[in-house]
C-alpha cells in the first residue's frame, strides 16, 4: 500500500481504521505498533508503542503521521521500511477498499458554536503544523492577529482621549470593551489556521465590546 492511500483513509476520517497495526522491516523483534481514529474525542488521532510511553494524541492525521515517534523518526519518514499487519480489525491479506467506507454518519459541525476539541486551540504547540509548513505565513499571521486583536482598543483610546482628554478615568473601560472587541475580529483571524470558535464568540464580542465602547464615550464626552 501506498503511503499517500492509507494517510488519505485516516484524513477523510473513513470508518474501520481505528486500530490499524504494523511493523517495521528492520526491527529485529518485529515489534507491533498501533494507529488509530476515535473521533469521540477532542484529539482523535493516536499511537501507541512508540517513543512516547503510554502513547500519544493528535487533532490531525498529518500531525500524526509526520509525529517523529519512531526511534526519533515519523511514520512517513519510515515508510519505506512499514509493514502493515492490520488495518482496523481486518488483516490486511484480506483487507479491501470497500472495507473503509467514507463515514457518511459523521456530524457536520455547527460554525456557530465551538468545536469539541477547542480546548487544544488554547495550547502552545495548536500552531506547530501551520508554524512547520508556512514559517513565513506563520509571521504573518501572528502580526495580523495582533492588530485585530489590540486595533479596536488603540483606536478607541487614542480618539475619545484626544476629544475628551485622557485625565477621565472612564476611558479605560472604553479600552476594556475595545479589546474584547478585537477578540471577535481575531476569532475569524484564527479561521486560517482552523482554530475558530464560532460565529456566537465573534458575535458575543462585537456586542459586549461595543457596548462598553459605547458606555465609556458617553461618559466621557
């Protein structure tokens, strides 16, 4: 089997390929590892019998496959050297296409409410795949998230101090609102690297935001 054929399997989240086993050629012992999709939970994606004692998750079948898990190298890497045992439940000298249908039962996600695993949005290493393969978009992306986020404060702060003097203390709520203002814009920044939280965060923002924008210029004027 082709890597590009079995990464697709486990990308297009098809049914029947949770526990899918292999070996690698130049192991001796000919130890057993495993794969797998479980799409019940927040990181779906898993290996077990790697480097990584107890095993290991991931939100992507990418991030899975190209996890550098195997003697300090991924299973794309090693490709060349993998023999399947397994995919699924099915040995792979009986295994067949039509036994990996595309899981047609699968839920759509609703781009109102935030998705299920949002959770690992808010981690350190969220970013490393987009970070990996587009360092300078990456750049990019974070100064535009920036601006977006800190923008409707700057602006708030710099317009009412300048017409109502920057003595009332009231501005600074003002400037609170402006930024929870930018946390709406940066939601839909976060779209590009698949991280957004739905259209009710943004929405709920713009709203609250722009209330307290509102409040603080009235006083202040």
């Amino acid at each position: 089997m082709e890597f590009e054929t079995l990464f697709k399997l486990f990308d297009e989240k098809h049914v029947d390929i949770d526990g899918t086993s292999f070996y690698f050629k130049d192991d001796p012992q000919e130890i057993e590892h495993f794969i797998g999709y479980q799409p019940q939970y927040a990181l779906p994606y898993w290996i077990e019998y790697g480097d990584i004692e107890g095993g290991c998750e991931f939100m992507t079948a990418r991030e899975m496959f190209e996890a550098p898990v195997f003697n300090g190298r991924s299973l794309k890497d090693r490709w060349e050297d993998v023999v399947l045992i397994s995919i699924g439940a099915v040995d792979i000298d009986e295994w067949s296409i039509d036994f990996c249908q595309p899981n047609k039962n699968q839920k759509t996600h609703s781009r109102w409410t935030p998705p299920k695993n949002y959770k690992h949005f808010f981690l350190a290493s969220s970013d490393d795949e987009f970070k990996a393969a587009h360092p300078v978009g990456y750049f990019f992306l974070v100064l535009f998230g920036i601006i977006a986020l800190f923008l409707p404060a700057v602006l708030f702060c710099v317009v009412v101090g300048y017409y109502c003097g920057w003595e009332n203390g009231w501005i600074m709520l003002g400037c609170v609102g402006g930024f929870v203002f930018g946390i709406g814009l940066f939601n839909y920044v976060a779209i590009i690297i698949k991280q957004f939280l739905g259209h009710w965060v943004s929405i709920i923002s713009f709203l609250v935001g722009g209330l307290l924008m509102y409040v603080s210029w009235i006083i202040c004027r």
